[in-house]
C-alpha cells in the first residue's frame, strides 16, 4: 500500500518535512482498516504488494480526507467519505 512518503505531496507537505509523518500514518492505516472493512476481505493476504490501482486511490483519497478533516463536526453536520470513494471499492467488495 501506501507509505507516508507518497501521501507528503498528495497533502503538499514538502518531503523535508516530517512534523505529520506520524498523523499521516495513523490516517493511512485508518483508511486500509476501512477499506477491509468495507470490502470484507483481507486485503494484505489477498493482493500483498500489488494493490490495484483503484484501490491505491481510494486509499488516497479516504486519508487525504481524514486528514483535512481531523476536528471535531458541530453536532449534525456530516461530513462522508470522498466522491468517488464508493465507485472504486466496488468491484472489489465480497458479498459472501
């Protein structure tokens, strides 16, 4: 999957600067627990280093959301995940 090197300039944090490298690794693996979730498989065992495209997108996407969007919502604002987060797991979701 992803490191937090290929996220840096994805979030246009320069690649010297390492002050998130921790919170950007919590969200990336808060996004691949997700996406299993999501999908119900076991992503690792399924694909180990050569995740589809789409699903190194969607990861992207999902983390880049959570760390935009890191505080807390006012009561009743939702905020979901990312247009298009849905359309890419699709193929790749176990309904068994």
């Amino acid at each position: 999957m992803l490191t937090v090197a290929d996220m840096r300039p994805v979030l246009g944090i320069e690649e010297d600067q390492t002050f998130d490298d921790a919170l950007i690794q919590f969200f990336l693996d808060g996004a691949k627990a997700h996406m299993a979730r999501h999908l119900r498989r076991d992503i690792d065992a399924e694909f180990g280093p050569n995740y589809p495209p789409d699903l190194l997108v969607a990861q992207t996407m999902l983390t880049a959301h959570f760390y935009a969007h890191r505080e807390a919502v006012a009561a009743g604002a939702k905020v979901g995940v990312p247009l298009g987060f849905d359309a890419l797991m699709a193929d790749f979701r176990s309904f068994t």
